[in-house]
C-alpha cells in the first residue's frame, strides 16, 4: 500500500524509523486486530489511550505506527492531528487505486435506512466483482477511511456510508472518497441536535450531492421533497426512486405480505417492470430496496439483476429489524439506532407482524441526539404506540419517560406501561411477563444500550 516514508510525505508528519517499511495490510485501531503489515493507527481516546498499545500492535505484526507523540524503539510516523492524517492516507490511497483501475465509489447518505441500503448494495454488487462493503456503521470520520483503506488494486466496488452529525460533515468525508454515485435516501429528524433544524439536515445531505466525483451520478428519493430539491446540487445525471410517477424507478402494486414483508413492482422510465419479493421486516425496506437497485443501476447493473439479488437479501448487519424467535416468542431486534422516524417505522412493523390476534410489546429506550425539542418527539412516538394498540410499552432509561408520558396522555391505562431506569431491570420484568406467542420490539439508540438486552432475550450473549 505505502511505503513509511511515502506515509510521513502524505501527512507531513515525523519519520521515526527505516523509510522503506512497507505497509500492506489494513489500518486498525485495536491492537487485537492488527494483521501482519497493519497501520496501527494510535488514538488517544477518552477512556483508553493506542499508544499504550502500541508497542503490542508492533510485536502482533504491524508495519507501522501512526501516533502523536514519539514512543522510543518503535517506528512510526508522528502527526499532530492523527484523525485528520488517516483520512489523509485514506484520500490518496483511494486516488491511487482509481488512477490504476476501474473502481467505483457508491456513497450513502440519509436520517435513516444507511446500514440496510448499503449492506442490499453490497450483496447486488458482489455478484458482479470484488466488493468492499463494511460490516456495521462505519460512516464517520473513522470509519470511513478505515473502509477505504481495506480497497485493494482487485476491488471493483467500494460501498460506503456516509453519515453526518453537524454542518461539514460530508463535505470532509467526500474529500477523502468522492463518490462516482451519491444516494440520498430520506431527511428526517436523526442527530438535530448537531443541527439547528430539518433544513439543515437537508443542506448538510445535500453535501453528498455536491461532492461527486467528476462524471458522477446522484440517486435521489423522489418520495422525499427534500431530496428531490437536490438536484440542484448535482453536477451531471440524476436517477430517482419512488413511488410518484415521475421516479426513474418507480415502485408500483405495493403489498405488504403477512409477516411484514413487501412486495412490489418496479416499474423503470422505459416501461419494464420486475417483480421483487423482499425477505426483510418492514414497509420502511421499500424505500431501501428501491434506493439499492438504482445505485446498482447507476453503475450498470441491470434492473432485473438486482431484483433476483434482493429476492433472497438478507439483513447483515446486527441489530437492525432482526426477527428471530424463541420459545414461541417473536423478538424485533432493531436496537442498533434510533430517530423518531425509524421508530414509527419500527412500531407498524411490530403491529403488522402480530396482526390483531398476538400481543404486542414495545420495548423502548432513549432517542440519542434530538436536541432541544427531545422530550416531544419522545412524546409524540408514546402516544404512537397507543394509537397503534400496542398491548404493553416497556420504557427503558429515564432520558426515555417521555414515551411513557405520551402514551399516558393518549388514554393508555396505567398498567398497559411500564417504566425501568436500566437494561438489567428491563430483562428482569421482561422474563416474567413474556409468553408464548408474545410478539416484542427492542428499539433504542445505540448509546441506549438496549441491544445489551436484545442479546440476551435472543440467546446471543452466551454465544459471544
């Protein structure tokens, strides 16, 4: 990949060592993960400091060390600022890549669908070349240059999110990765605490748009009015998807199938149509699916490809409306994020999945990141769940009362809510309630700390 020398000319950072170390594996930030020829790249965190654990990262065999201040013995490139010199790196690695091949950037942005629609990207592109696709939610500035720097010279594709929590945020990322294709699903109400409102979440996804790469192709979400004002901010060509009829690919017969799964027709701008029978949870995947087969399309791959793929698409990333069952009872794992959007989104799948004759639960924690109006989106989704007849709502966490309080006010009765301040309490009152045919959504913003839980109910701590 580089060389130590080329590392410290890139970043302008401080040699220490023998030049000619050759970097070849990937970057990491966890000495336990380091392979052979890795760039350990030593951040100094709140809790734990990579410098302490660089010395090990060397003796598991790294290449290299990319820190901020020298450490005697080791070899290293020294920098002031080691975030900003990884995407550094990052920024020309992937420009070497392009100058030397055929490799496609796909970027994906949006309050809500980012993880699905990039892992059913993923899995459309892998069947037509070498893919890189990140596991999880590596959208910032970490995570994406990480990803980046797992390209190599084989790689056709390269997947990423990109997600954004001020003004600027993807205006830096498409520095480091400028995208041949921008998607941009939906803006809504994910991080406004970052923002001074709705339309600057919109001005801020519109940075995906402005920073293509030259050539590049915005996919935009017709459905969305936000979205669609994007255009303006395109460079060249446009395709959108949704079920307005002027979409380039427009979702048609839409039915939801008794598990919650969608069905529907893509009807394209020439007039063909492909059938797609979704195998993921939710209304919500419509918007996903669409978003996936037009980026794919984008980069040239037939409609009815991508069809065939999401046919059999399944959810990889943990925690994100994952069914499983147990005992006879069906647990919704979508802990991993949450906004008031994907929470309503969330909450009609639960009814739909348990349609009028098995009990509902809705096990709910705290929506990170909503600034100063918090308390009434909360509010607002409480009152939800009763107009949804939701049969029980477990509220987990104090920063999640007013959940609690919406749904009182909405002419819930008293014993139809229950209120716990920690996971451990929720497991403890869920144990004795559930039974047999009892339908449960767990659904939480990650630092809520509810997929602790959605671990244990689905059996999945005793195996990690």
């Amino acid at each position: 990949m580089f060389l130590a020398e080329q590392i410290a000319l890139i970043t302008g950072g401080t040699l220490s060592g023998d030049g000619a170390t050759r970097v070849s594996g990937p970057a990491v930030l966890d000495s336990r993960k380091v392979q052979e020829g890795s760039l350990f790249v030593a951040l100094a965190g709140e809790h734990s400091d990579g410098h302490d654990f660089a010395a090990t990262a060397i003796d598991n065999g790294a290449a290299l060390v990319l820190g901020s201040r020298e450490i005697a013995g080791l070899p290293m490139v020294v920098v002031p600022d080691v975030q900003l010199a990884l995407g550094q790196i990052a920024k020309q690695h992937l420009i070497n890549l392009r100058a030397a091949g055929d490799l496609k950037v796909i970027a994906i942005t949006g309050s809500v669908g980012k993880t699905t629609t990039k892992d059913l990207i993923g899995q459309i592109l892998s069947q037509h070349g070498a893919t890189v696709v990140p596991a999880g939610s590596l959208n910032n500035e970490l995570g994406l240059p990480l990803t980046v720097l797992t390209a190599t010279a084989e790689t056709r594709y390269l997947v990423v999110e990109m997600g954004a929590s001020a003004p600027g945020d993807l205006t830096y990322l498409t520095s480091i990765a400028p995208p041949d294709v921008a998607t941009v699903l939906i803006v809504g109400q994910a991080h406004l605490g970052g923002f001074g409102g709705i339309e600057d979440v919109a001005r801020t996804k519109a940075e995906l748009v402005g920073g293509l790469a030259p050539g590049g192709i915005a996919v935009l979400n017709a459905d969305d009015l936000r979205v669609v004002a994007m255009k303006e901010q395109a460079p060249g060509e446009i395709i959108t998807f949704g079920s307005v009829r002027d979409a380039t690919f427009q979702a048609v017969n839409t039915t939801i199938r008794e598990l919650g799964q969608v069905s529907f027709d893509v009807l394209t701008s020439d007039g063909s149509t492909e059938h797609v029978d979704l195998q993921l949870v939710g209304e919500h995947h419509l918007t996903n699916a669409l978003a996936a087969l037009a980026s794919c399309a984008a980069v040239g791959i037939e409609i009815s490809q991508g069809a065939q793929v999401l046919n059999t698409a399944q959810a990889i990333s943990p925690h994100r409306m994952a069914v499983t069952e147990r005992d006879g009872i069906t647990f919704i794992d979508d802990s991993y994020n949450a906004n008031p959007d994907s929470m309503r989104a969330a909450l009609k799948a639960l009814a739909v999945i348990a349609g009028r004759k098995r009990r509902t639960i809705a096990v709910l924690g705290e929506m990170l990141e909503l600034g100063p109006d918090s308390r009434a989106h909360h509010d607002e989704i409480g009152r939800l769940v009763v107009r949804l007849n939701i049969s029980l709502l477990v509220v987990v966490g104090q920063g999640a009362s007013g959940f609690a309080d919406g749904a009182l006010q909405e002419g819930s009765w008293g014993d139809e809510v229950a209120s716990v301040d920690t996971v451990e309490q929720a497991a403890a009152l869920l144990e004795e309630e559930l039974t047999a045919g009892d339908v449960v959504l767990l659904k939480s913003s990650n630092g809520s700390g509810l997929w602790r839980l959605a671990d244990q109910l689905v059996g999945k701590a005793e195996q990690k």
